[in-house]
RNA sequence: GCGGCAGUAGUCUAGCUUGGUUAGGACACGAGCUUGCCAAGCUCGCGGCGCGGGUUCGAAUCCCGCCUGCCGCACCA
C-alpha cells in the first residue's frame, strides 16, 4: 500500500521535515529542503555517522569546496564519463552515447570529435537505433554535472563536485603526512554532492543536490588487513552475487564477513569489515535487519574507477530497493590519476617494503538524505486513532514535550520551569499547553517524540511529574529533581 | 527528455461539463472559554483557485506557454 508514504509524505511535509525547495516560484525538481524537524533529524544521522568513523575508526575528516575546477573532474575522469554527448532514437525515444554506438557500429572510436563533426559522422555511417533500427536525432549534450565559471570573465571551467571524495585524494600528499605515513588509514569528508539529473521523481530518493558521507581508507595493497577485523568477522552479510543477478536468480548468499572473504565473495577484508560496518550502521538508525541488502554491482553496472562495488541496500515500501550506501574498490585509479595528471608524486614509503607504493583505496560511501527518508518510512505507524513515527528515540528530532495538565493554578508556569531545565540539561524540550492534553499528546507523537512530561495537581504538592512514552502511552511519576538525566537514560536506554 | 493525466487555504476536498453576486466545507493552526491524562465541546479568528499570457462585458471554470506532481518509456556514470 503505497497510501503510507503519501501520508508519511504529508506529515513529513506539514510538520517541518522536508518539503520541495523554492516553493514560491513553482518549485525546481531535485531539490528538497530540509525544515526544522528534518534539519535536526539529519544532523543526528551525521552526528551518528562520525561516531562510527571519525571516533571508532578514528579517521580524519575535512571539509574540501564544492566548486572544482576543471584538471581535477578531468584528471579524476568524470569530465570523460559524465559529461557525454547523446543521441536519442527519433522513432522509439530511447538515448544512447554517440561515442558508444560509433563504435560499435562502425568500429572507429569518436571521443573528442566536435558535436557539428559528430552529427556528419553519424549521417555519414548511418549510425542507426540499435532497438528499433530507427533514425537518430540531432547529437545534443548531456551534462551531469552542473559547470559554472570560476572568476569573473568566464575563463576558468568549474563544476560543482559530483562526489566528495576528489578533495580527499588531492589532499593525499597533506593526508599522509598528518597520519605520519602509517597505513592504513582513512580520511572522510562529509558534504554536498550535485548531479544533473535528466528526470529526477521519486522526491528525496533522487537529488540534484545531496548530502553524503564519504569515507577513503588508504591501504598498502599487499596488505588489505583490518586491525579490528575480528570484532566484524562474525557479523551476518546478505549478499545478492554478481553472478546470480545476471543469471536473473534473486537468491541472496548469507554469509559471516570472515567466511565472505575467505572464499572470495568480497575482494579484501576491508571491504568485508565495511560492509559489516555499514550493517551495523543502518541498524543503529532503526532500520530492520531484514530490510537490509548488499548488491554486488555487475560489470556493466560499475563506475569508472571501481573494480568492486557493493551497493547497501534498504527495503522500502514506496520505491523497491533503495541504494542507501555505495562501497567501491576504488584501486589506485584516483591517485595514479592525480599522479599522473598533476605531476606530483603521490606514492608514499612502505617500510615493511621498504619501498614506495601507490596506496590502493576502499571508499564506503553513504548518502545522507536517503537513510533519512528510509528511517522515516520504516518508522512510520498507522494505527485506528493513532499515527505516529517510532523513530529510534535517540534519532526523535524533539526529545520530549512538557505539558501542563491545565492551563491554571500556576501549572503553566511550573511547566514553563521544567522545559527550562530540562533544556538546560542539554535536552531538546518543547513546551506546549494548546489544546486538549490527549491532543498534545497526538502532536508529540506524530513528530516521534519519544517522551512527554506532564504537570499537574500533583506536582505542585511533591514536586513529581509524569513521564509518558509514545509507543505504548504508559506513564510513570518520577521527581522533579534530575528530571532531564532521567530522560537521558531513558533515551539512552532503550530503543 | 518523450507521451498520458493532474494542480483550489497548512492538509483533504466541493465548484469546472454548461464562464456570471462576498469560492463552500472538513481537519489543522491561533486567541478566549472550558477541561483532573490520550486528537471532547463552545465562541471568535487566520488562511486558497501553481505561474504567466490570451479569449470575454466578465475566467477557478475555455485556449496557449511554463513550472510542479503522478503514471509509462528513457536516463541514474
């Protein structure tokens, strides 16, 4: 029933999660903004993010710009790979490369040629649709990335980055000497990313501009060890295979990280801790186990610098499976590049070899808005009375509300008191005393939040409040006094 | 990007076929009253025809363009 991400959608929207961006002037597809509740949500994912890998994995993070120039996406190849000329099938609509179908038709490669040559080319060999045998359109461009023009006077080409992960392997000479040349080690960087999409729908799944998490760990690649693989060896892995996906089976392999590697389903140890990483990482954000995939991606299917991809999976309602993290065996594609275009040297000593080596990469890659989207759709409850989000609490954007039972005998202002405390402790209160208290309730619930605090007749004797939890209503009468630790541990403590 | 359908307050919706007073309702929201714990009630209030152009004495209604959304195709390195 795809009725619950309309209504998830709804309430999404109506109370201040996301929404579709410069509204007012009609709106622009691909952008969504994130309001007040999805603001605060988003910034918990990170935040639980850079537990994960800048504290445990102990990882630098830094924050490289947005705006590239040109010799970067060139030398990184996006410039060759996203920005293409297309042609599209007059007859059946379908677009294909031009540089792709030349070769294959008439076997001499075109990359490079002007547009006005190209479409004589193309004339000329009667490059037909390969579907339908159909006659091609004019060659138009199709650019994924967004250029723009860095200083005035147009002259120098820059792109807004399709992936943060340049301004870490540029950085690579600094990187290595903060780490003091020991390997392996990881650099993240989290940030905007932008892409051109052609037709982006399906809202927050499918962003022109979006927020990710990227993490490149540098490894000697002789030695693709993790130190603390062994906490990870045990974790369950569901992988869908290469192989069976080209064979059209839908089979998933079940397997534990140490047993993946040991019999070459995953390339290296790192990969198989990252993927186990990963896993813990979606189920740390409230997403079920069993919603939880990895797609080893085909040939075909893989990016330009990558000689293994796994994509992390998350089952959702409204769009099939959903690519939630990308992990790309990225090799030493980035920095020979770099290497070789900028005409550093960008080796760095082993010691065990005794010898210089270009560092092999393992990138985990997440994006932020779509687990995002995913932890609200799988947290999204539809009752008969009741509708409301069971977000993991420590994820809930207001952590709790507090409300006076009645709007007299000084309960408003003894509620005002609390929510001051319990901001004070560091909490994220919301007071309110509109309406019904069962209605108050129902607003609390609807955003997630996890606890409400209710004062009454009684608290004004003894100094004691109720706390109520939102997913089963039950209450419990606790102090006053250390009110906010109380609902700390609670958000703490359980799920 | 191509084809089909659609767009009315924060949300849902009546009105559109057959152009004609101040575009009606519900929920939500705000103020007040009320209220001894799960969206109760009463009074008052806020708020709307996606944007632009055309036809007409007169357009939410008819026509055109754009934007946005949904469905299908293509695209998603």
């Amino acid at each position: 029933m795809p009725q619950k991400h309309e209504e998830m959608m709804e309430l999404a929207k109506r109370r201040g999660f996301i929404w579709p961006s410069f509204e007012i002037y009609g709106g622009v597809a691909g952008f969504y903004d994130f309001g007040p509740l999805g603001a605060l949500l988003k910034n918990k994912i990170i935040q639980k993010w850079r537990e994960y890998y800048v504290i445990k994995e102990g990882f630098f993070e830094i924050d490289s710009p947005n705006v590239m120039p040109e010799e970067v996406l060139k030398a990184s190849g996006h410039v060759n790979h996203f920005v293409d000329a297309m042609v599209e099938c007059q007859k059946c609509g379908a677009a294909f490369r031009v540089v792709d179908l030349s070769r294959e038709q008439t076997g001499k490669d075109i990359e490079g040629m002007p547009k006005e040559e190209m479409n004589q080319f193309v004339k000329k060999h009667r490059v037909r649709c390969p579907n339908c045998s159909g006659e091609l359109g004019k060659i138009f461009d199709f650019n994924a990335m967004f250029r723009t023009a860095i200083g005035p006077g147009s002259q120098r080409v820059g792109y807004l980055r399709p992936e943060t992960a340049q301004g870490i392997f540029i950085d690579f000479k600094r990187l290595q000497r903060h780490a003091r040349g020991k390997l392996p080690f990881g650099v993240v960087q989290i940030g905007k990313g932008y892409r051109n999409e052609i037709s982006p729908r399906q809202g927050i799944i499918r962003l022109r501009e979006f927020t990710m998490a990227e993490a490149e760990v540098f490894f000697d690649p002789d030695d693709s060890h993790h130190p603390k693989f062994s906490e990870l060896a045990g974790e369950q892995l569901r992988l869908w295979l290469a192989g069976d996906q080209q064979h059209g089976k839908e089979k998933l392999t079940e397997v534990m990280a140490g047993e993946a590697v040991k019999q070459k389903l995953v390339c290296n140890e790192l990969m198989a801790y990252y993927l186990a990483l990963t896993k813990r990482f979606l189920l740390d954000l409230g997403i079920p186990g069993e919603a939880i995939r990895f797609r080893e991606q085909t040939p075909g299917q893989r990016a330009h610098y990558s000689s293994e991809t796994w994509d992390a999976e998350v089952s959702t309602e409204r769009f099939g499976w959903v690519e939630v993290a990308g992990l790309a065996y990225r090799t030493d594609y980035d920095l020979s590049r770099h290497a070789q275009f900028s005409k550093e040297d960008l080796t760095i000593f082993s010691a065990g070899k005794n010898k210089k080596v270009i560092c092999h990469v393992v990138e985990p890659s997440y994006g932020i808005d779509r687990p995002l989207y995913c932890m609200l759709e799988h947290s999204y409850v539809s009752e008969k009375k009741r509708k409301y989000l069971r977000l993991k609490k420590e994820f809930a954007p207001i952590e709790v509300g507090v409300f006076p039972l009645l709007n007299r005998d000084r309960m408003p202002e003894k509620a005002r008191e609390v929510h001051e405390a319990l901001r004070a402790g560091g909490l994220m209160a919301e007071y309110d005393d509109s309406g019904s208290i069962g209605r108050r309730y129902a607003r609390a619930d609807e955003i997630g939040t996890p606890y409400c605090v209710t004062i009454d007749h009684q608290t004004l004797e003894d100094d004691t409040v109720t706390i109520r939890n939102r997913d089963d209503t039950s209450q419990v009468r606790v102090g006053i006094s250390g009110l906010a630790n109380t609902i700390i541990d609670l958000i703490r403590g359980c799920s």
